[in-house]
C-alpha cells in the first residue's frame, strides 16, 4: 500500500505555475514511487505512485507550483520556494 500525503490547499496566486487537470479525468500525474498525493479539500488522488520530492526536482517553478484536483477543482500546493523538499547533497 502506498503511502499517502494531503496536499494544502491554496488559492490561486497569478504568480503560480499550475498543473491543470481536466475535470474527472483521474490522477493528473502518475509515478512509480510509493506515495499517493491526495487534494487537501475533497481527498482524490492528483498524484499517483509519485512523490512531492520528485516533481519538486522535475518541475522548476519560480514562485509555487499547484496542481488543480480533477474532481473538485481545488489549487494544490506542490512546492513553494519557501517549502523545502529536498535534503541538502
């Protein structure tokens, strides 16, 4: 079973890179890692078997990255420059 992270969610900022999804379409990003992200309002899953760590180090984003949930349309938080996702090398 994967793990399985809530996502905040957050209100639309102009300056946000967003990741829209089509409205019930199902998991907008999909992995092979073992963790589930899930919209902070309503609970579907928008990321499946990938995890924040992952599409903070593929998707370079300036001020935040969110994702929209497919089901009920809520802005997810991905990242954010003050988040820290990735440990120090």
């Amino acid at each position: 079973m994967s793990l399985q992270f809530k996502l905040e969610v957050v209100d639309n900022d102009p300056k946000d890179s967003v990741i829209d999804s089509t409205p019930n379409m199902g998991p907008v990003i999909v992995g092979n890692e073992d963790e589930d992200l899930l919209c902070g309002a309503c609970g579907e899953v928008i990321g499946k078997s990938t995890s924040r760590r992952t599409l903070f180090l593929r998707y370079a984003a300036p001020h935040r990255l969110t994702v929209t949930c497919s089901k009920c349309r809520a802005y997810n938080l991905i990242h954010s420059t003050k988040l820290p996702l990735a440990a120090p090398m």
